[in-house]
C-alpha cells in the first residue's frame, strides 16, 4: 500500500493535474465532479511490442459513433441538470470523460486518474503542490459500455469504494455485490436475455442451434446460462465456439469452416459488435448467406455489423434491444455539435473529421499523415444533419437513455445528500454528509438507498438484489427499399416478469428471414418424424439427431416429432398407420354367429333326441325290454343326458358373472350323475351274472332303494367339489385384451385346481365304469348292454383325453366352443351307444326269451343246487323269486 501511495504521490506531483490519465478527453469543471468511459473507438492498433526502445501508447482505431453519441448523452444530461432550479440548485457538476477504446488496459488507464485524483485529495497534498488548475475528486463514475471492461474497472473502483453505474454492461457475474461493492447498472442483466433466447429458439421449434461467445466477462456467462436452458428444453448446440476481435486470421477461418460444415442453421451469438465482425466479414466474402444469426442486446443494433455490404449475409437476423427511452431536446443537442463550440470536447474533433471525412486544420492527425492527399480540409462549420451516420440515428435511444438515467440517478442521490435533514441520515447516528465536503463512498451509500421513478416510470434502485426488469424489444434487421440500407424493425416484445406463456411475443408476419423469405427457415437436426411414428435414438448422437420409427401395435402418436408412442386404452387398438386407436371389436361365442347356431342346434337336437328316447321308454315302460334295462334308473340315465346337453347350451352367448358360476358346475354334476347311472347298471348286471350263490349281500345290491342311494352318493362328492370350488374362488365374467384388435369375453374360472377336480371325478367315474363294463364282455352273447357301455365309455375317454390340450392351446370364444363340442361329443356317444341299438334295432323277442330263460334255467339250478345244500333254509323265499321270474318270461 505504501508503494502504491508513493506512486500517487508522484502522480500528484506535476502542477497541472488535469493530465492525469489519457491525453484525449471530455473535461469541465464545477463543484462536483463525475466520470465518465465510453468506447469513442472500438479497438486498438495491433502493435508487436519488442521493448526495444521504451513502449509506445497504443493507438485507439475504428471511430465509434454510437459510442459518441452516448458520450453527448452524459453531457447533455449534466448540461440539464446544471440548468434545473429544482436539481442540484447552487451546484455545478464537472465531468472528467475518457475513452476505453473497448479495451481492458484503456479502461483501467483512464480508471487510474479517477482513483489517484481521489487519493491525492484525500492526503492533503496541496502545501507539496502549488497547483492553480486543482480539480476536485471524482464522486462517480458513469460506465463502462463492455462487461469484461466493466469488471476490471469495477475490481478497482471498489478498492476506493467509488460508485459505478454501467448503462451497457449486462454481464450475470456483476450483479455478486460481495465482488463488485460499488458496481451497479441500468440495464438487465443479461441473464434474462439467455432465457429470452431459449426461449425463441423454441418458439420457433429449432433444436440444432450454433452458440459463438466472446471470449470474456460478457460472452461466457451469457454462453453459460444459455446452455443451461437449452438443455432444460432438450435442444442441442451443434457448435460451441469462442471469438474475439484479436483472433489470428487462420483462427477466424477455421471456426468460419466448422460452421459452413455444420447443419444447424441458427447462429446465437453472445459478443459485442467488434468482437463478431472478424467473422461476419469472412462470412461475406464466403457468401454464406443461409444462415439465421440470434443476437444479443450487445450488437443487435451495431452499427459496425449493420453496414449493406453485410446485409447478404445478417439480414433476417432476430436481435434483442433494450427498451428505447425518450430524451427530450436530446435530438437538436446532437445536431448542434460543432469543433468550434465544443472545446471542452477534445473527441469532437475526430468526430468531425471521421463525419466528413477530413481534416481540420490544426487536426494532430493531419501532422501525422503529412499530406491531404487522401481527405480534405475542412472548415468545422459544415451541416451535420447532411451527412448520414450513426450518430445521427436517434429513432431509438436505449444505450443512450440508459446513460441519462444514470446521470440522474447520480444526481438523485446527490439531491438527497443537499436535502438531508439532521438526525434523519444514512450515517452515523443517523447524520447526513456534507455536499461540499462529500466523498465517494459517502455518495456510494445514498445510491444504495435510492428509490425514485425515473421519466419512463421505472423505478430505479440500486441496492441488493436490485436488478432492473428485463423488458426487451425484438428487432428484425430489414433492407431499405430506397437505399439498401439496414431497418431494425420490431417485430415482439419479451417480458421476463409476465405470466408464464405471456412473455413472449412474436409478429409472424412482420418477419422476414434472410431478408426477403417468410418462411421460416428449418434447423433441426433431423427432419420432423410424422405422425405414427416416434423419435428414435442414434447411437453416439446427441438427443436432437434421431430417426423416426413407426410405432408399434397398439401404440399411436397422433403429432409430429412424438417423443413416445402412446399406448391406446385396453378397450382399443391403433389403426394401420398408427395416428389413432379405435375400439376393438368384442368377441365371444355369441347365438347370432353360425359357429354358435351350429352348437346350439346340435344341443338342442340332443335334447330332443334324448326326450324322444324317455318318451318311447315312457310308452313302453311296463315292455320286458325296458323293464329289463333297469327301468327307473334308465330314466335317471335319460334326465342326466338332457342336463348334460343343457348345460352345453350355458357356454354359449355373452359370458356374464351367474353363467360363469353356472356351467361348469352344470356340466360336472350333470356328467357324474349320468356316469353314476351308468356305473350302477353295469355293476348290477355284473353281479347278477357273476353270482354262482346268491348271498344276502348280492340280493342287497339288486335292490333299486340302493342303486339310487349309490347314484346320489357318487353326485353328491360332485356336488361338494362345485361347492367348495364356488365358495373360495368363484368364476367370473372377463375380457381378455391380450389379442389384438380384439377384446374377448371369457369365464375366469377362478381355480384351475378346481376345474381339474371337477373333470377328473368325472373320469374316475368313467374309469370305474369301463372297468365293470370290461369284465362284462364274457357276457351271454346276447346281452350286450355291457359292450356298448365300454363303447360309450372309450369315446367318453377319447374326447376328454383330447380336451385337455385342446382346451389349454386355445383362446377367447374358442375355448368355450371346445368344452362345448367335448360336452356334446360325450354326450351323443353315450345316448348312441347305451340307448339307440335298443330303439332303432328291432328286437328279436324270441332271442330274447331265449337268453332270458337260459338266464333263468342256469338260476334255477344254481338256487336248487344250493337249496339242496342247505337243508330247505330260505327255500320258500328262493321259489317264490324263482317262480315270479319263470312267470314273466313264460308272460313275455
């Protein structure tokens, strides 16, 4: 610190302290003083120092005019003020304005003298110094125009905690007041301006975008937050790229060569006009014209890139511009500058000579090109509105307004300070600073707490968190029908504090892209996928490239560029090109399909046949023929035939909760009841023929009481099963959506367990009963109920064998018309087989007899052999039987 005030001190030295910093200046007394930087050029000459000798100064190049015209935007606003009774009355403000030549090391040259003026005045110097041209310090600084410059600046005003309003400089990373403590700025951060990009981009639909940043404090926190928001709406930056107006000429080619090869058709650009024009320049002479340029506030309106020569290749470009402000009287002050009158304005001069192009007399730059070969002289009293420039270019003032803004915001909060009321301040015990013995940081402390509405409505506060809204205007670069010059037409607006979906604001038909089309221009990484179709990944692509696959069954996209199919509900099915579902048809076995008709005619005629039977059996009941095939329990046969026939005819139509619960218990009991039947004839004629003595036990089994009672037990087990089935998991009614196109309406049957029970009673009935009517086929030979018993069994066996896998490979109705058909099959083999020989044969009744009587004979020798042995026990009972037999065979 010591060194640094030595350094001071010798600044301070020379008698003449107004030649502290930069020779070319803006400079006027008064009571208080204010700084000012704009960029008057816009770079510097490109020297390669050798320090051979002791280094020149660089020489700024490339006037600026809009830089200028901000400059006069501070004079003008100070020229005001200084004439307001209301403002500042009694006071004089004096500005001290220099050049940056937008460059860090101009910047901090000229921030230099600002901050050794102020230490100088604050070390009391003057008994060193018999100075007779003292200027006071400088209580705050309006600038600078560049966020790169304005951070450096802002890192050594803050040392001295001197006040800096930048009207420009929008950077993201100055708003840290923990690093910059005394910066603060007119214009939003640009912050805002990333997301209002995004935001476009995606208005516009592109996702393959190119992203070029300067290569500073402004460009790389722009480019960073942009990025961010890109990737929060899934669009992809093709090319990533850095620039700066120093790039070598091989480096400015190559990143001009990666973007002639890219696809993507959107270049965003984050940089400041000097900074891009190395590369617009190389576009130009590419003649790569078919590119669409996003730019931000920094040169959407630059007058270095808006020139006609470039405008083959900007025009259409969409940029972003603060809102314009309205300064009155500022347009007839910029026409009235001239060399003559603006003494105190060493950078009117060059403006001047830069308008017109020539030299003024006594013009330094005159001396040093040594002729006036190439411009003439000039008088300094030629009309300035005759020429065009962009100084003159006041349709919109927005730098320039911002400028004002900050000139009286200073000037506010100097107000403050004269008004101040003891006891009442911002220091301590709540004292007020003296306005004629004021320091920076004193001033510093008054704009924090600034609060006023500025000519355009806007609240102006600069204290923490105290960023100023982002209202943007969106400017279209046009051509000038008349003169082929650049229009900056506004086409929307952006609000970054409005509702959500009202921020934006785009006129269409105000556009016009690559300065004549209305389209918009496409820049997407791949085209637009259909609708039915989805997008598809490409293996080591970004997100945005991808190829678009057809969805699949069952899955629609009804809008280009789906992300997924759409599953369709499990009530419909997707059409052939995927667009949309439409609900799939139901199937079951219903009674309007002929399949259906065909079963259910078959059933009925089952049971038509099977009450013809039990009607002839009914009408010739007391015939021996029935009465010798167990009339009663024939009729039982006969009624289980009919359920079982029914109970086909419950598997046919829309399947409903009670029809599920009811058919396979139908069918199971109705089966076990007509195998029990069966199972119980056979067994009789079994035992009749194979008893040699007649015991207690074989007279107990020929009585009908227990036939009966042996049916009922057999059929109550079956009906237990169903039971117990129906009470744990009863079936019920289901629609299958596995199939496509279809739904299908089925019974869940609730337990396969159960239904495998069920059926397999059923068939260990049937294979009970195959086995007595297996050991009957050494029966007389002309009884042979027993063999077509075994018949009616083998198919019984046959069908059901071949239901199970037919029933477990098939689905939806198909599955109910295959239970059906097996129910039928069993059912007409059985009625074929134990009832059609005895109604359709004509029966000879002397075979009969015969059989009947050789029957008897056998019996009765049989019964006499065994009364024989038995000494007469139960001889009365025995010839009663015998002669009741005798007697109805000798009857028949």
């Amino acid at each position: 610190m010591k060194l640094v005030l030595h350094y001071l001190i010798l600044l301070g030295s020379s008698c003449v302290i107004s030649t502290y910093g930069p020779h070319q200046r803006a400079q006027m007394t008064g009571d208080i003083l204010l700084g000012g930087l704009f960029p008057i050029h816009f770079g510097v000459s490109s020297k390669d120092q050798d320090l051979a000798a002791r280094p020149e100064s660089t020489q700024c190049v490339r006037f600026n005019f809009r830089g200028f015209r901000w400059l006069q935007a501070m004079i003008f606003a100070i020229d005001e003020i200084n004439n307001s009774s209301t403002l500042l009355p009694n006071i004089t403000l004096g500005y001290r304005i220099f050049d940056t030549c937008n460059t860090v090391s101009k910047a901090l040259e000229a921030t230099l003298s600002f901050v050794a003026q102020n230490k100088i005045d604050s070390l009391n110097l003057d008994e060193f110094c018999n100075c007779t041209d003292h200027i006071p310090s400088t209580i705050a600084v309006v600038g600078a125009a560049g966020s790169a410059i304005s951070t450096a600046v802002a890192n050594l005003l803050g040392l001295f905690y001197i006040p800096q309003i930048s009207y420009a400089s929008s950077s993201r990373l100055l708003s840290n007041k923990n690093q910059y403590k005394s910066f603060m700025r007119t214009i939003p951060t640009d912050e805002y301006q990333a997301t209002a990009m995004a935001d476009i981009i995606e208005h516009f639909q592109w996702n393959w975008v190119i992203a070029v940043a300067s290569d500073d404090d402004y460009g790389r926190p722009g480019i960073e937050k942009f990025e961010k928001e890109m990737e929060e709406r899934d669009i992809c930056i093709h090319l990533n790229e850095l620039i700066s107006q120093y790039f070598e000429d091989y480096e400015i080619q190559a990143l001009a060569d990666r973007i002639e090869n890219s696809t993507a058709k959107v270049i965003v650009v984050f940089a400041s006009g000097p900074d891009i024009e190395p590369l617009i320049k190389e576009m130009v002479r590419r003649n790569i014209t078919d590119r669409i340029w996003l730019a931000s506030e920094a040169w959407a309106s630059s007058s270095l890139i808006a020139k006609p020569e470039y405008l083959d290749v900007v025009a259409g470009t969409i940029g972003f511009a603060l809102k314009a402000g309205h300064i009155p009287g500022f347009r007839e002050f910029l026409q009235q500058v001239q060399p003559k009158k603006d003494s105190h304005n060493e950078f009117v001069r060059e403006f001047w000579e830069e308008t017109f192009n020539c030299y003024l007399e006594d013009s330094p730059r005159l001396q040093e090109s040594g002729s006036t070969s190439f411009r003439p002289l000039c008088t300094g009293e030629e009309d300035i509105t005759s020429v065009e420039t962009p100084y003159l270019d006041y349709t919109h003032f927005r730098i320039s307004y911002n400028v004002y803004v900050a000139v009286y915001s200073i000037a506010q909060a100097l107000q403050d300070i004269l008004t101040c009321t003891p006891g009442h301040g911002l220091f301590a015990n709540n004292s007020c600073a003296d306005i004629k013995k004021m320091e920076a940081w004193q001033v510093l402390k008054q704009l924090r707490h600034l609060n006023y509405t500025n000519s355009m409505g806007i609240k102006m506060q600069f204290g923490e968190n105290a960023d100023l809204a982002a209202n943007y205007t969106i400017i279209n670069w046009h051509r000038s029908a008349e003169d082929g010059s650049v229009v900056f037409e506004e086409v929307g607006y952006y609000n970054m504090h409005a509702k959500r979906g009202a921020k934006l604001f785009m006129d269409k038909t105000k556009i016009l892209w690559n300065g004549y089309s209305s389209e918009v221009p496409f820049s997407n990484c791949s085209e637009d996928c259909e609708p039915g179709t989805r997008k598809g990944i490409i293996d080591s692509m970004p997100t945005c490239c991808f190829e678009c696959t057809e969805c699949s069954d069952g899955e629609y996209s009804y809008h280009k560029d789906a992300s997924v199919c759409t599953k369709c509900p499990n009530n419909s099915w997707s059409n052939g090109n995927h667009t949309f579902c439409f609900l799939k048809e139901i199937e079951f076995l219903s009674w309007t399909e002929p399949f259906g008709i065909a079963l259910a005619i078959c059933a009925v005629l089952g049971v038509f046949l099977t009450a013809f039977v039990m009607g002839v059996y009914v009408r010739f009941r007391n015939t021996p023929i029935v009465k010798a095939s167990n009339r009663e329990l024939s009729y039982v046969l006969l009624f289980s035939l009919m359920c079982c026939f029914s109970s086909s005819l419950i598997f046919i139509g829309e399947p409903q909760d009670w029809m599920c619960r009811l058919r396979q218990p139908a069918f199971g009991i109705s089966f076990v009841l007509c195998i029990s039947c069966i199972l119980v004839k056979t067994n009789r004629v079994l035992l009749v023929f194979e008893a040699k003595i007649p015991t207690s036990l074989h007279r107990k089994w020929w009585g009908l009481n227990l036939q009966f009672l042996l049916v009922f037990l057999c059929t109550f087990v079956q009906v237990m099963i169903c039971v117990v089935w129906l009470y744990n998991a009863p079936p019920s009614s289901y629609r299958n959506h596995d199939i496509d196109e279809i739904i299908f309406i089925t019974c869940n049957e609730g337990s396969v367990m159960a239904l495998g029970f069920l059926i397999g009673y059923t068939c260990l009935l049937a294979a009970i009963c195959f086995f007595f009517a297996f050991k009957s086929r050494k029966l007389p030979e002309n009884f042979t109920e027993a063999k077509f018993i075994t018949f009616s069994m083998l198919i019984f066996f046959i069908v059901w064998i071949s239901f199970i896998p037919a029933y477990f490979s098939t689905y939806g109705k198909f599955v109910s018309a295959v239970e059906v058909i097996a129910i039928l099959a069993s059912s007409f083999g059985m009625l074929a087989c134990i009832f059609f020989n005895k109604v359709t044969h004509d029966v000879q009744d002397k075979d009969l007899a015969g059989s009947m009587k050789q029957l008897l004979t056998t019996s009765q020798h049989s019964l006499l052999n065994w009364f024989d042995k038995t000494r007469g026990c139960m001889s009365h009972t025995v010839n009663t039987q015998l002669l009741d037999v005798d007697r109805m065979f000798h009857t028949w």
